[in-house]
C-alpha cells in the first residue's frame, strides 16, 4: 500500500464559480488523478449539479462544499464547509451574494473595456468572478496576460478594482454551521494577519494545512493550533484549472476528516 498516495483533495472550483471544470469534468480529473474523493468549493455558491452532501461520479466521491468569503474586521478570510446541506438561511445569503457579484462584474468589465477601448465578449453573471476577467483580457488584444490583468488592472489597487459585498465573520460561521458537516479556515498563511486568522481557525471545526502556494506553511505551528483546539487538518489543491491532487491528505491524514462526511445516498450518481 501506498502510504503517501493522496486520497482525497478538499479544495475545487467549478465553471459554477472561477474554476476551468464542469463537476463532471471534475470527477474525471480527480479519477484519472488517482483520487478516491475530492470536494467541489466554489466561491459563495452550491453547485446546482450536485444533489447531495456526497455523490459518487466516476467511482469518486465527490463533496459538496462551499468557500465563503467572510469580513472578519482584521481582513476578509475564506472559509471552507463541507457536506453542505441547503438552508433557506444560507441560499438566500448566496442569493444576496450572486446578485452582488453579477453587478460588480458588470462595473469591473465596463471599466476595463473603456480603459483598454476593447471588447471582452463577456457577460456579467452569477458566479462571475476576476479571474474570468483577468482570462478575457488575456484573451482579447490588450497588452496584458491574466497576471498582468491582475497586476495593472483589477488586482485590489488596480485602476478598474470595485469592491464586493461579502458575509459577516459572525453570519459566516453561523449559516455554514448549519448547513455543513464541518467549517474550517482556507489557506491560514495566505493572509496578512496570520495570528489572527489562526486565532479564528481556533472557533472552528478544521483549518487547511496542505496547499501548493503562498508563503510557506509553518507545519508545526498549524498543526500546534489544531491540537490545542481539536481542529480538523484539512488540504486540496485550490484546483481553479484542470489540475487535481497538487496538495491533498493521505489515506492516513484523510481518516479523521472521512468520519466526518456521510456516504452518499443509495442510488446516487
């Protein structure tokens, strides 16, 4: 047995959200990777095609999760739920969300095609995000490639940056709760105020540990915090392209996480 084999990758997107995959072209991708489960995170938003917590596709096992941006006051953190269950509380905050993002995306591409005298053939809709953007632009004739759109353009102090409307910390928490099998905290090294982040992470059911990017992770000190709260250490690849199981748990590491999710309804695809 391959003791250092990844069984499953926590952390996915969908063309639901900013990611390149349908969920079925997911489950493919996490099949053909060699994964036995992987988790679809899209960006305050339930894929519409999954119709359970956990379904199997493809012989995989595919969780139906959530990444909510939340304003904790310090800095705006994402938090992760799994095995989501609807809520009439949380799809209406999803609603509020989507509805938010539709006319900021709007505002953002209006802003780049008069600033850049291009058309980026893109339409403002529900999920919409940057790095659709920043791959239009890419795309189009302007002298930008996606990180240069970031970085000259609609990157946070770009010229062509509006802001969005995100949760609470305290309305996060509280909706994904209950609605999901276990809340954690993304990417705790991501952030500005790592301490503090972590001191959130500490409320929390789990905090992810394995990711392919950002500063180094400080093992011990995560692993630390999580013993000391009894978190959950969770992982993924933050998959936006085609690539699956870049960072993920063990059979081993995913045990204590796999307690927690329920098997998939009897019949489900």
């Amino acid at each position: 047995m391959d003791t250092d084999r990844l069984v499953a990758d926590l952390h996915a997107h969908t063309t639901v959200s900013d990611g390149t995959m349908t969920a079925a072209e997911l489950a493919a991708t996490a099949a053909d990777a060699g994964l036995d489960w992987v988790a679809v995170t899209d960006h305050d938003r339930v894929h519409p095609d999954l119709d359970a917590p956990v379904v199997e596709r493809e012989g995989v096992r595919v969780v139906r999760g959530i990444e909510l941006r939340v304003d904790a006051g310090f800095e705006r953190l994402d938090l992760l739920g799994y095995a989501v269950e609807h809520t009439a509380a949380l799809d209406a905050e999803i609603d509020r969300l989507q509805a938010n993002r539709q006319r900021r995306g709007a505002e953002i591409l209006d802003a780049v095609e008069e600033r850049l005298g291009v058309d980026l053939d893109l339409e403002p809709r529900p999920g919409l995000g940057r790095p659709h953007i920043a791959r239009a632009i890419e795309a189009s004739d302007a002298p930008y490639d996606y990180a240069g759109a970031f970085e000259e353009l609609i990157g946070n102090d770009g010229p062509c940056y509006v802001a969005r409307d995100v949760t609470g910390l305290d309305r996060g928490v509280e909706l994904l709760a209950d609605a999901c099998a276990f809340v954690g905290l993304a990417h705790p090294f991501r952030y500005d105020d790592v301490d503090a982040a972590l001191d959130v992470a500490r409320e929390l059911d789990a905090v992810e540990r394995f990711y392919p990017y950002g500063r180094p992770v400080d093992d011990a000190r995560v692993e630390r915090v999580a013993a000391e709260s009894d978190l959950l250490l969770t992982g993924g690849s933050d998959a936006h392209e085609r690539t699956l199981a870049e960072a993920g748990l063990t059979a081993a590491a995913f045990d204590p996480v796999r307690k927690r999710l329920p098997e998939p309804p009897v019949g489900a695809d």
